[in-house]
C-alpha cells in the first residue's frame, strides 16, 4: 500500500543504506576466508559479472540485482557475503564445522581456481580466520607460536572479555593472512559482528597503508623540486642590467614549468592520501568497537596498529603538506617574478613615451618651421600674380601708379592672407581630428 503522503526520491536508498554493511550470524566452531581486490571506482559492472559467474559455478540462482552488497548460501554450508566499497570489492565466505587445525586446507580452496585469477582488480587482502568454541581445549603460547608460523604475533579479550583474538598480521607461506578467534561466551550475532569487525580492520589498515609508498615516491619528486626552485629564487636576485629582460623571461618559464610538476604530483597523489586518512579513521574505529583488554605479555591490536599505521598517516599527511606548501611558494616567486617584469616593462613603457614626446616635439617645430616656408612661398607665388595683373593694368594706363610700387605695397596684405589661411585650415583639420 502506498503512503498518502509524497516521498522523497531517496528516502528507500538512504533508509537501505543503513543496512549495506550488516553482518551475518556466525556459529562457533566456524572457518572464515575474506578477500579483498582493489578495483578503483569504475562502474563497468565487471565485479558484479564475476560474482554472477561464481553463483553459476554452484548452481546458485543468480538475483535480478546486484547492488552493493550481496549475500548467498553457495550450497554445503558455505555462505558467501559480497561488498562494493568505494575502490575495492569484498568476498567473506564463511561455514560452521568442526576443525582440528584452524588454517590448513582454507575455505579458498574450494572456490574455481581460473575465478579467482580473473578477480576484477588485484587482492590486497586474502585472509584466513578461525573461530574456535569454547568446548574446543584452550591453546597455549608455543602451539598459538606453532600456528602463525613461529612470528610473534598479537592478542586481546575482545567484546569485554567474551572472546580472544590473536594474529600475527603477516602473510604466510601459503599466502594468505591469520586470525584466531576463541568463542568465549558469544552469542552467534556477536561472533558475526565480531568477525566482520576485524576482517574489516585487517583490510581498511591495508588501504590506508597504500598511501604510504605513494607518499614515498612524491617525497623523492619533492625534494627534487624544492631544490630547483630554491635555485630558482637564487638566479632572481643574481641577474645584471645588461640581460635582465631576457633572463626573467628565462626563469618565469622555468618557474611556470616546475608549478606545474608539483600540481600534478599533488593531483596524482591527493586522493590517495585522503582514502588513506579515511580508511585509517575507519580502523581506529573498529578497533575501537572491539573493547579490548590486555593479555598479559601480548601487544593489543590497538597498540600493535597505531605504533605503525599512525607514522604511515602521518607521513602521507606532511607529504600533503609540503606539496601544498611548495605550490604555495611557487605561485608566491611566480608573481613575485611577474610583478617586476611588469615593473620593468612600465619603465621601458615610461623611456618609450618620453622618446615619442620628444618625437613629437621635434615634429611639431618642423611643422611649424614648414608652416613659415610655406607662408613665404605662397606669399612669394602671390605677390608674384598680383605683379602680373598690376603690370597689365600699367600697360593698358589703367594704373595710377608704378606696378613695381604696387607689388611693394601687396607683399604684406599677400603673405597676410597666406597666413591667416594657413592657420584657419589647420584649425579647421584639428577641429575635425578631435
């Protein structure tokens, strides 16, 4: 029946949501295997194909959907829990039987051995755990020795006291990892949650160590590129006169061009150092869900993580630091670099305004000098008509006086109009110009 009222799109997925990662019923005795392959955040849909694959393998009817999360009786006891994380992908396959040695012959074993060469991605984790009941005889130091291959290995009471866990977080030489779970009056949820917390410490610390080796190699690029723009800010102040322009030009292309090495350093690394601070916060948290006590001799898987992963955290995050701060001071030189080439270039624009002033000054008296020729000849032309026609009239007795006399008396009133019209004609063509 649908509600009266009108829902919001999302309100099934994030009420979902809450039940993504829920873990499933675990009696004890019971082996578990959980894989965990990196795959990155593409969605081609390829892990949920291969996981169809595997339910064809055992006859299992495949769902109409796939989301992020799935779970499956695969058939003889086994069941298989499968997870989408953001860049990675989980199998935890799990069965309740009876066991005298908790890792030989693991439940992998009995997965298609061509499936699991063509896991999507590559395995970060592949870990083998064994819940022992509390029927089952207690194991003392040299036989839990004896099952982690001679390493040391690490253990705490864990859910307050109502189990142990031990592992020595290596991968052995069947290649996978070991855990041993002792069932110390856990109720069948508890042991589910309690499994599912740790299997997930085992693979959220895995992830967060990725960071570190990216953290590593930046540091070797960083250091390179700290050197050279130390270099950099050295030739800055060393340029002379003579070639400065030049040399400036030089070295803004060079700085533009380490600015942007250490960009794409940071964005090649960034999102792995924030999955990496994620996931580490992710561990600290189930670690902290476990509730621990000490056993007497033993590391706790807290004090055993934190005295390592938290270093590896650290390292990635002042590597982010330095790369931010060596953006910083590259865009800092960069237009500090760009701020006196501008100056320079309002100096050159200064000289060059002055020499056109100059120019201009130069033109203007030439003109003016022109001006005064041009008066002269027009005037020269002019008197020279008004002699003709003064002449002419001479011939003819229409003259009073001496035509000679007569241009004499013209030259003024002649280079006058010359005069007057020059200046009205170039007032006129200023006038227009404006």
């Amino acid at each position: 029946m649908s509600p009266a009222f009108k829902e919001h799109p999302l309100r099934h997925s994030v009420t979902a949501e809450l039940h993504a990662r829920t873990f499933d019923p675990l009696p004890s005795p019971a082996r578990v295997f959980h894989l965990a392959a990196v795959c990155g955040e593409r969605r081609s849909g390829a892990n949920a194909e291969h996981l169809l694959r595997l339910l064809d393998h055992f006859g299992v009817r495949r769902p109409e959907q796939v989301g992020q999360y799935y779970a499956v009786a695969l058939g003889g006891g086994l069941w298989l829990r499968w997870e989408r994380h953001t860049e990675f992908v989980t199998y935890t396959f799990s069965r309740h039987e009876r066991f005298n040695h908790p890792f030989t012959d693991p439940l992998i074993n009995e997965l298609p051995q061509d499936w699991l060469r063509e896991i999507p991605g590559q395995v970060v984790t592949a870990t083998a755990l064994a819940l022992e009941s509390c029927e089952m005889p207690e194991r003392g130091s040299n036989e839990l020795l004896a099952l982690f291959e001679g390493n040391p290995f690490i253990g705490s009471e864990v859910v307050g006291g109502s189990s142990r866990a031990w592992s020595d977080l290596r991968i052995h030489s069947d290649g996978y990892s070991r855990i041993l779970l002792r069932d110390c009056g856990l109720s069948e949820n508890q042991a589910g949650r309690l499994a599912k917390r740790i299997l997930e410490i085992d693979a959220y610390r895995a992830m967060a160590l990725l960071g570190l080796p990216a953290a590593r190699e930046a540091t070797r690029a960083l250091s390179e590129a700290e050197r050279r723009l130390v270099a950099l800010a050295a030739r800055m102040t060393e340029g002379n006169d003579h070639d400065r322009g030049a040399s400036e030009s030089e070295l803004l292309a060079e700085l533009t061009t380490l600015a942007t090495e250490i960009e794409t350093v940071a964005a090649r690394t960034i999102y792995r150092f924030e999955a990496s601070r994620a996931y580490y916060r992710i561990v600290q948290q189930r670690l902290e869900q476990l509730r621990q006590r000490r056993i007497e001799g033993l590391q706790t898987f807290t004090e055993f993580l934190e005295a390592r992963l938290a270093p590896a955290i650290a390292t990635c995050d002042s590597t982010r630091e330095r790369q931010q701060d060596l953006a910083k001071r590259a865009a800092r030189l960069a237009s500090l670099l760009r701020a006196r080439v501008e100056v320079d270039l309002q100096h050159q624009n200064r000289g060059l305004l002055e020499s056109m002033d100059r120019r201009a000054r130069i033109q203007l008296r030439l003109q003016e000098t022109v001006e005064g020729l041009s008066v002269i000849a027009i005037g020269y032309y002019g008197v020279g008509l008004v002699g003709y026609a003064l002449k002419g009239l001479e011939a003819q007795g229409l003259l009073p006086i001496d035509a000679t006399l007569g241009m004499g008396l013209s030259v003024p009133i002649v280079v006058g109009a010359a005069w007057l019209g020059l200046k009205r004609m170039k007032r006129r063509l200023l006038d227009g110009h404006h």
